[in-house]
C-alpha cells in the first residue's frame, strides 16, 4: 500500500511541477513535420509577446503571439533557414522581439555599461580607502610632535 502511495504521490508532484511548461500552441498551428515542428518550437521559445513581454510566443495565448507562432511555421514550410526566420521576424518587430537580444554594437554600450559601473566604482572604493589609510597612519614629525605639546601644556 505504501508504494502504491508513493508512487501516486511521485506522480502528483510530476504533474505539478511541470504544469507551467504548457504550451499555447493550438492543434490547427502544429505541423504535420515532426522536424519543421521541432524547428518551429524552438524558434517560438526565443521570441518575445509583445503583449505579455515576459513570455515567449510559444507559451502566450495572446493573439498577436498566435500571429507571430503561424507566421513562423509559414516560414519554415516555405523553406526559410531558422536565421532567416529570425531575421525576417527582427525585420518587422525589431530586437525587442527577442528574448535574448543578439549582441551587437548597437547595444554595447547597454551590455557594457553595468560592468562599466562596477570598474569604475571599485577604482573609486579602492582609491578612498587607500587615501584614507594613508591620511590616518602618517605619523607625527618631531616639530609637530613639539608643537602639539606646547598647546597641549597651556
């Protein structure tokens, strides 16, 4: 009875688990291609809804992610390469479509500028803790020393 129990509660907490990878595509958008579909799947995990933004087409029920879903498959029966569907798709909605923006120049600036900060930012800890070392260990000379006591004993 016990493994009858835990075996049910294995697959509970399967089904549980993978209840969020679902995915949106409708029966009348899949392939007949086992192959093509494979292609257009994985295609569909690397764009963005627009509408949802957070979500790849491949999981949004939203419309304009259906759209973008059956916009992919009519490329790749038509024979498009997955980097010509990729770029036919960046074409018309631009870079915010993708889920992992390619790398670029254009966008340097904005992979580079977070590591920029935290050079620039460890120099400037660096710098004012060395600085301050420096000002708090410099010891007294004789002269200062002798004048420091003389204020000291009026």
């Amino acid at each position: 009875m016990s493994t009858r129990f835990s075996l049910a509660s294995l697959v509970l907490l399967l089904t549980l688990l993978f209840a969020g990878a679902a995915h949106a595509v409708k029966p009348d958008e899949v392939l007949a291609d086992p192959a093509l579909e494979a292609r257009a799947r994985l295609l569909s995990e690397g764009l963005r809804c627009m509408v949802c933004q957070n979500q790849s087409i491949d999981e949004s029920d939203a419309d304009l992610a259906r759209d973008l879903r059956i916009l992919v498959r009519q490329r790749l029966v038509a024979g498009d390469t997955d980097q010509q569907v990729m770029d036919y798709i960046v074409s018309r909605y631009g870079e915010f479509v993708l889920l992992k923006p390619r790398f670029s120049l254009r966008n340097a600036l904005l992979w580079g500028t977070p590591v920029l900060l935290l050079l620039v930012g460890g120099v400037f800890i660096v710098l004012t803790t060395r600085s301050r070392r420096s000002l708090a260990t410099k010891a007294l000379s004789a002269e200062e020393q002798a004048a420091l006591d003389k204020i000291l004993n009026d």
